[in-house]
C-alpha cells in the first residue's frame, strides 16, 4: 500500500520550488522555518530521498524535487479540469 501524501507538505515544497527559500517559504504558508525543514524532511522520507539542495542563500531541486513538482503539477492540473 502506498503512502498517502498530505497535501500541507505537498503545499510547503511547492512554496519553496518557487520562492527559492526557506524563510519566504516560510512566511508564505504561514509556518515557522522550523516546521518547514520538518515539512521537507517528512516529504523526503516518503518520496525516497533528496529533493532540495540547500545552502544559506538559496534551494536548488535535485532530480528527484523537479520530477516530484512536475508530477504534482500535473495532478493539479488535472483536478482543476474537473
């Protein structure tokens, strides 16, 4: 069975794909930077590895974070037809 995915997270990762940052990710979905790493780290745990490369100025997705955000978008895209 897989797991589901909880959308909070889903939301917290598609924030900093386009922000680009932890603090403004932060700030955007109304979280301390704090609950944002724990966001990332449960959504890297379930996807089944890295999907940020982070430094003290910026976030770069890995492979795996640009797949996981256009599969995301898809699905989104898919919903909104609905």
């Amino acid at each position: 069975m897989r797991p589901t995915l909880d959308i909070d997270l889903l939301r917290t990762f598609h924030a900093i794909a386009r922000l680009g940052q932890f603090r403004a990710a932060a700030a955007f979905v109304n979280r301390s930077p704090a609950a944002v790493s724990v966001h990332i780290q449960r959504l890297e745990q379930l996807a089944g590895g890295r999907l940020l490369e982070r430094d003290n100025q910026a976030v770069v997705l890995t492979p795996l974070g640009s797949k996981l955000l256009a599969r995301s978008e898809e699905h989104t895209s898919e919903l909104q037809s609905l």
